[in-house]
C-alpha cells in the first residue's frame, strides 16, 4: 500500500454573464473572426458586480464538496492558486474557509497565474502525503476581467473569469490504485516581463493590468509544456498511448494543437474549453476538468495528465490516476 492524494471530487463556477467576440467587438478593434482563428475563444464570462474571486470560488468548492460527500467541516487543508484575489490580504483562501465553515484547518493562497492550480495540486499533494491534512480542496479562481486593459485587444479579447475546485483525501491505496502520481513544476523568472501586470502593492500602489508578448510566450508554451508532459510521463513510466485525458490549461487552442502534436497525442483525448471559458488563468485546468468529469468522458481508473503554463514563466504537469 502506498499513501496517496485521491481525488474525490470536483466542481466549478462561472459567473453568470456570457459575453461573446461579437460584444468584444463592440468594445475594441478586433472580430470574431480573428479570435476564433488565432485562439480558438468564441465566448467567456466576466463577473458582476455581485461577483468575485471568492464568491466563484465557495461556490466551486461546495460543488467538490458535494460531489465528494463532504461538508465544509471535514477540510483541513484549502490552497486556492489566483492572480486576482479579493485583497492583498488576507488570502482569499481564508474568506472560502470562513463560507465553508472549514475553520481551524490550514488555509493559504498560491501565485503562479495560469500554473497556479498546477503549484496548488503539488503544495496539497505534498502537504497531505507527509501528514499536515487529511482532506483538502485545490481550488483555482480568478476575475481576470479586472485586471484587463480594454484599450488594449491583444490582450483583452483571450481571459475570462471562472473557478474550479477539487476534493483531495489521503488514502492508503495499492500500486496501481487511484491519486496523484507524480507532479512536476518549474520557473524561469528570466522570462517574467514577457507575461505580466504592471501594478502592485508595493511598486505603484495600484492593482494594474495585464501586460504580454503573446507571440513570444506563444513560442514558449509550446515548447515548457510538451517537455514537462514528457518529464512527468516519464516519471512514472508512463507513455502517451497509456493516457486517457489530457486536461491542458486553455490559453490558446493552436498552443493546445501544437503540444498535442509535439508529444503524438490523438486531439481525441485532449479537454477543450477554450472556447466557451476563454483563458481563466489559475482556474482553466480545473475548469476544464470538472466539465469532462460532469459529462462523464473522465471516469474512474483512467489516467488523466493536467499541465498548464503562465507568467514568470511557471509551468508544471500532473499525473493523475482517477
Ligand atoms: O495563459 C498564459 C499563457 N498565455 C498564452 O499562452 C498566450 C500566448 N499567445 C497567444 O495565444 C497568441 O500569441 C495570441 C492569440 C495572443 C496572438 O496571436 P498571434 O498569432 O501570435 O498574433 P500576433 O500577436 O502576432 O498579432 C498578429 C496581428 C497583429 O497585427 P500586425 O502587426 O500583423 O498588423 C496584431 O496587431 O493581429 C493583430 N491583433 C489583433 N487583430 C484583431 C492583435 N490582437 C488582435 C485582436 N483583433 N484582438
């Protein structure tokens, strides 16, 4: 028997306005036509003035929750990744634990943008195979909406708001049982001025907006995410034709493509959402995720790999045995 993270459940929450390239039309000098070419986005979400990152995230999390059977009182551990929390301080992470009434636990944001939930999964993991919890919720939650520059349509147009949750319990399971198997994570911050917002608490006094290079982070993605897929498979001495899913994060859909591709995996086993999220940043993995698992294509005992990459750069994949 070994000690593993299961996942017992996941969840997720948009807000409830849609807003399609048509009505991004309206705003900035682009087209439908444009978006859906160079990203694959036909439509995303942009919160409300009742909504946030923490509203997205309690309700993402008590859909994991419920999924699981669980009640907010059994979590010991909530790591909630977001670069748009709803204060500087305290993190975000304490407000869902307050919602949930998971009080006591340990509670903790993580920063690592589009990679945060990946970060989040390998702080859980690590975090409930060494003891410090039993049962954890990973949740990724974002209102990239405002932190978005709508002067600027090379960025504007590509993120959207949502938040997705999962249930991890410590379970003592067999070799070829159920859990994380292996995660991998990486940065490079000589990368960190290609991807950016450029504001801050401590610099400007102000929250800023989001600033890329897009051809070039493009050039980039393509690149960290196939190697670290390759990194994690290999790992675990896993090959590509083994996989059932692959949940990337939904940036881009050619950046998906390209990856696929690179590693020979049938476009067949890859989640896409792009689409309909747009790029939620820290939540389009577990996004991504709940939506194949509620529409049944992700069952139980098949071997999903997730992997996202973002600014700084950060990057990371993880293996999971469903
Ligand atoms: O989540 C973190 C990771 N982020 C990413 O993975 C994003 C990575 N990058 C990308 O997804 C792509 O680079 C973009 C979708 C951002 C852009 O696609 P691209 O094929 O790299 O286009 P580009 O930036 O090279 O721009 C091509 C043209 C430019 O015009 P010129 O200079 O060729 O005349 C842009 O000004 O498209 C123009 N353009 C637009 N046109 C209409 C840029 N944004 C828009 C727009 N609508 N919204």
């Amino acid at each position: 028997m070994i000690r593993r993270s299961v996942l017992t459940g996941t969840g997720s929450a948009l807000p409830k306005r849609a807003v399609s390239n048509a009505e991004m039309a309206q705003i900035v000098d682009t087209s439908d036509e444009w978006i859906v070419e160079r990203s694959g986005i036909r439509n995303r979400h942009f919160a409300g003035d009742d909504e946030n990152t923490a509203t997205l995230a309690i309700d993402a999390a008590r859909r994991a929750l419920e999924a699981a059977g669980l009640e907010g009182k059994d979590i010991g551990l909530i790591v909630l990744a977001t670069a748009t929390p709803n204060n500087t301080f305290p993190a975000t992470a304490t407000q869902v634990q307050a919602a949930l009434g998971a009080n006591g636990g340990i509670a903790f944001d993580v920063a690592a943008v589009c990679s945060g939930f990946l970060y989040a999964v390998g702080a859980a993991d690590a975090m409930l195979r060494t003891g410090m919890a039993e049962k954890a919720l990973v949740i990724g939650a974002e209102t990239m909406s405002r932190i978005l520059d709508f002067e600027d349509r090379g960025t504007c147009v590509l993120f959207g708001d949502g938040a997705g949750a999962i249930v991890l319990e410590a379970r003592d399971v067999a070799e070829d049982g159920p859990g994380v198997l292996f995660t991998k994570l990486h940065a490079d911050g000589q990368h960190c001025d290609l991807l950016y917002v450029d504001g801050g608490p401590s610099t400007t006094q102000t929250v800023g907006h989001v600033r890329m290079k897009g051809r070039e982070v493009f050039r980039h993605a393509v690149t960290n995410l196939a190697d670290v897929l390759s990194e994690t498979l290999e790992a675990a001495g896993i090959s590509t034709d083994q996989i059932d899913w692959v949940v990337p994060h939904q940036a881009n859909r050619r950046i998906i493509d390209a990856t696929a591709k690179k590693l020979g995996l049938s476009p067949d086993r890859v989640v896409l959402t792009v689409d309909r999220h747009a790029n939620t940043s820290a939540a389009s993995v577990p996004l991504a995720l709940d939506t194949a698992v509620r529409d049944g294509r992700i069952k139980p005992g098949q071997l999903v790999v997730l992997e996202a990459m973002g600014g700084g750069f950060t990057w990371g994949a993880s293996l999971i045995r469903i």
